[in-house]
C-alpha cells in the first residue's frame, strides 16, 4: 500500500503503511519444531528446556562445599 502524506494536518509527517498492512493480512504462522531432551544421566524425555533443567538439577546435580572449593557431582 505504500506511504500516506500528512503534509496538510503535520507538515513533514507520514503514515508507515506497513504496520496496518500486517495487521490486516498477517503472514503465515511459522511452524513450531517439536523440542525432546533426553537426559544424559536416566534417559527420560522431556519437551522442554525448562522441565528438563529443573529434573537434571534436582535429581542428578549435587554441589557441595570443601575448604572453599566447590565441587559438583552428578549422580545417577
């Protein structure tokens, strides 16, 4: 559709068309890839990266503290 002038309402002024354009015919949505995590430790799946870090956090990773040195294992 192009530019609209405004000149005779804000002298220098234009509508950028291009946003209402958008609205009005949207492109497509893109389509959404199907996420799985296996985790390395138990092999159990998850479809999201957020699930997946809390599960390895809570079930796998320890961190323990030693003359102030930290060290962590991961249990199985």
């Amino acid at each position: 559709m192009g530019d609209i002038s405004g000149e005779d309402v804000l002298p220098g002024s234009e509508l950028d068309m291009s946003l209402i354009d958008r609205i009005i015919d949207p492109l497509p949505p893109v389509p959404q890839i199907a996420l799985q995590i296996n985790c390395p430790v138990c092999n159990n799946i998850f479809n999201n990266k957020y699930e997946f870090m809390k599960h390895f956090e809570k079930v796998h990773l320890r961190i323990s503290m030693n003359d102030s040195v930290q060290r962590v294992t991961i249990q199985q």
